[in-house]
C-alpha cells in the first residue's frame, strides 16, 4: 500500500479505493477481488455469500433504533474496463498507478475503474464502520457489468429481502437515475456468392474508406442523429451497384455493437475504365453526406485508393447488390421517441460492426427501449427486413428495461433528503442504456430503486477521472440517506 490518497477526505472511502485499485480487476478477471471482498466480510464476522458467478452480498444488521426500517440494498459492480495506452502492459497482473491533483483521482496510463471502484469503497466504508447509522443493508457487489452484465444475470434475488435498492453506478452527481432501457443483441448474416475469377484481367481492386465520424456511445448518443460508417457503405455501395459493373472484394467496419460505427470500408473490383468516373461518383457523395451532417458530424471523409486483390476469393455483383440493399433498407438511429419525457428515445438500434467471415457478411446491431413491447416489435422487424433480403438474424445477450416507477417512496425520500442538505432539486433521470437495475427490476418484486454516484469524468477510457469533492458530498450525503 503505497498510500498515495492519504491525506483526502473521506478518508475511509479512498483508503479503501486504493486498496482496490492495487487488485486488478478488469472485467472477467474478478476472482481475486471477489475473494477479497469476501476476506473482508470474514475478518468482521459479517454474513458474506459469494456465488459462483463471483458475486458477493455482505449483510449488515440494523442499527440500533433503526431495525424497524425497510432493508436496504447499496449496489455496484467490481469489475473495470481496464484499458492502457501502452499495450505492453497486461492489466490482467498490473495493478493501478493510481495519482491525485488535489481536485481529480486517476490512473497513470490507464482507466481508473473509479466506474465502479468507488461503489466498492463506499460499501466498503459504511460495512466497516459500525458507528453508521443505518437500516439493514445488504451490500452486492456484481461482476462482469462491462461485459454484458453477467453478475446481475446470475444473481439469485432470493438472497435479498431488501425491496429498496440504491445503485451507485452513476457518474453525475445531483442526477438521480430512475428508468433504464432494455436492449437486445443482433446479427444478420448474408450469404455472397463466390464469382469466377476468370474475367478479372480488366478490372482493378479500389478500397473505398470512410473516416473521421464521431461516433459514440449508441445508447447516449444515438439521440445526436450522428452519421454511421456503416449505413455509409450500404449507400456508397448501392448507387455503385448501380453505375457499375463492380464485385466484392472484402468489407468492415465498427469495432462494438455498442458504438456508433465511426469508420468502414470496402473493396470492389471495377472495370480500370470506370475509375475516373467511380471516383468523380464517390466524391459528390462525399459531398452530399457532408452537407446532410453540417454541425452533427463534420469530420466524414470518404477516399478510394487503389489495393492488390491478391489471391482473394471475390463475391458477384448481384450478390453484392443485395448486401447494399439490406444495409440500405435496415433501420437505423432513434426510431420513436418517449411521449412521457422529453428528449428521451424510445426505441433505437444502431449498426455497431460489419465483417465478412468466408462467404458471408455479417452486420452486428445493438437495439434498445424503455418498453419491452416495443423492442420486441423492432426486433421483428429486423427480423423481417434481413428476411426480405435473404439474410438471417440471430439475438443474443437481451436484457429487460426498467421501467419509470410513478410512486416510489425511496425515490421521495432520497429527494426530500437532497432539498434538505443542497436546497436544490436533484435531476431524475431516465436513461437509454443499459443498466443492472432493469436485471435486478425483473427479479425483486416491488423493486424501489435510485442509481447515484459521484463525478466520473471520461469512463472506460484512460484519461478517467474522479472527482475527490464530488466522492466526499456523495459520501455525507449517502450517510444522510442511510439514517433518514
Ligand atoms: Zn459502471
């Protein structure tokens, strides 16, 4: 323990950061930390379950004067994206360089895990203390929140009596999370056919690439209306079927179904004749996309450059066509938005990767609402559009929304006590992503929930970083909510 947070307040919750932080505990690789979590129950004669999932639930009882309140759940998960920008280093076996500046924490070189390294400190914090006043708690610690939140999946809510949960898997202090989306995982495969090599002595291969998009997160930003790399293609790559006699050679694009695809790019064989005119082709279109993006996404650069086909296997044109099609006509960005609260969608899907594997390329779609019925409408007619094309959608990973609560007695109370110490009004919020509140929602009947958290700036990236003030008001404030 090199100590490096010592000094700051409050001084339990850091310290207990800190211990953290020398535990690596990059998602899927929760084993020791989970151990650890658990050691610490043992070392305070506290009831501690931990599951095969690698969950743990520590139980505190009651304070005195306080054993006829609700049980309370505190929430969060263990694991981290644990990115580096020197890929030598193995952040599986290296522990956190972990610094201050007097305003922020972070890590030196990496992500800081302050999501959600700081909800294991502050559960940590109050589970040690026994001066805190507070109802019965039931402290969960998840695993694998990053990954396709397989922790809450497997947890077994008959373990918890508690029916009021706080999460503290938010990163803006004074906004309070009250609804989730839920969301579903596709992937549509579409089958080229192989073409001839013979008739290729004319043609030459081109790469068309298209850069520079902002991209972004595809349940937060989708309601920006940014361009897609990816419906770009399908674009470029219809009108191309169209002018010319082209086959094709390789596509990709994206590099998570989660995020809005921020580059792509193809190759075709076309006639060494129709080169001027391809590229006279590509360079209006360019045009035309940037003038439709003007101050949404001004970065889109699309270049044809000419590449070696190599030994490469290359799919007919009529094939090609039906791929541009599909990726033409499959729905894209927010496709209604809520009636309840403004500004917030309702139903999205966003086209995250495109790779061809062999024979076949595949388009990879993440799919969220806040209403099941609506999910699974769209989901349907996904579904049906790749059908049109001949191509076939599999879904993974669905996980449930969680819904608006009209009355919600933590919800009131955790105001009440925010116009109390702020005399200010906290921000509710629903949002359109995905949280382990709506897996939780569907297994604890009455389930009451809030997700708080202090400052994180830049999560899951290494310019992460957490407000030390911001950990100390939601720290007195958490206590406040906890003896109220
Ligand atoms: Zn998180």
């Amino acid at each position: 323990m090199s100590g490096r947070l010592e000094g700051l307040e409050p001084s339990k919750v850091f310290h207990f950061f800190e211990e953290i932080c020398s535990i690596p505990h990059g998602s899927y690789h929760v084993d020791e930390i989970s151990r650890y979590l658990e050691d610490f129950a043992l070392k305070r004669n506290l009831r501690v379950i931990r599951d095969k999932a690698n969950n743990v639930i520590i139980y505190r009882d009651a304070s005195k004067g306080f054993e006829d309140r609700p049980v309370t759940i505190l929430q969060g998960h263990m694991d981290m994206v644990a990115v580096n920008d020197d890929p030598e280093i193995d952040m599986d076996v290296t522990p956190l360089d972990v610094c201050h500046d007097g305003e922020y924490i972070y890590a030196k070189g990496s992500s800081l895990g302050g999501d959600d390294g700081i909800a294991v400190a502050y559960m940590l914090a109050i589970l040690d203390d026994e001066r805190i006043e507070a109802p019965a708690l039931e402290a969960v610690f998840t695993t694998n929140e990053e990954v396709g939140m397989d922790g809450a999946i497997a947890l077994d809510a008959s373990l918890l009596k508690g029916r009021r949960l706080i999460n503290l898997d938010s990163e803006e202090e004074g906004v309070f999370t009250v609804g989730c989306a839920g969301g579903i995982k596709m992937k549509a495969g579409i089958e080229l056919e192989p073409y001839g090599s013979e008739n290729l002595s004319d043609k030459a291969c081109v790469r068309i690439s298209v850069n520079g998009l902002l991209g972004g997160h595809s349940g937060e930003m989708i309601i920006k209306n940014r361009a897609n790399a990816i419906k770009i293609c399908g674009r470029l790559l219809y009108d191309i079927c169209d002018r010319f006699d082209v086959e094709l050679a390789d596509i990709k694009g994206g590099t998570k179904s989660n995020a809005i695809a921020d580059k792509a790019e193809f190759e075709i064989l076309v006639n060494k004749t129709d080169i001027a005119e391809l590229e006279a082709v590509i360079a209006d279109i360019e045009q035309e996309i940037r003038s439709e993006y003007i101050k949404k996404d001004d970065g889109i650069r699309i270049t044809a450059a000419e590449s070696t086909l190599g030994e490469r296997c290359v799919f007919s044109g009529s094939s090609l066509k039906k791929l541009a099609s599909f990726i033409m006509a499959v729905p894209d960005g927010v496709q209604a938005m809520c009636g309840w609260t403004d500004g917030l969608p309702l139903t999205s899907l966003n086209a995250g990767i495109i790779e061809r594997k062999g024979n076949t390329v595949y388009t990879y779609h993440e799919l969220r609402s806040q209403m099941g019925s609506s999910l699974q409408n769209l989901k349907k007619r996904v579904t049906a559009i790749a059908g049109a094309f001949g191509a076939v959608c599999e879904n993974s990973s669905e996980y449930p929304e969680w819904e608006y609560r009209e009355d919600s007695p933590l919800r009131d109370e955790m105001c009440r006590v925010y116009r109390e110490m702020y005399s200010a009004e906290p921000k509710i919020e629903v949002i359109h992503a995905g949280l382990e509140c709506g897996i939780l929602a569907q297994k604890i009947d009455g389930f009451d929930a809030v997700s708080i958290g202090p400052d994180i700036l830049d999560i899951h990236t290494t310019k992460e970083k957490l407000s030390i003030k911001s950990t100390e008001r939601v720290w007195k404030y958490l206590l406040k909510v906890l003896s109220a």
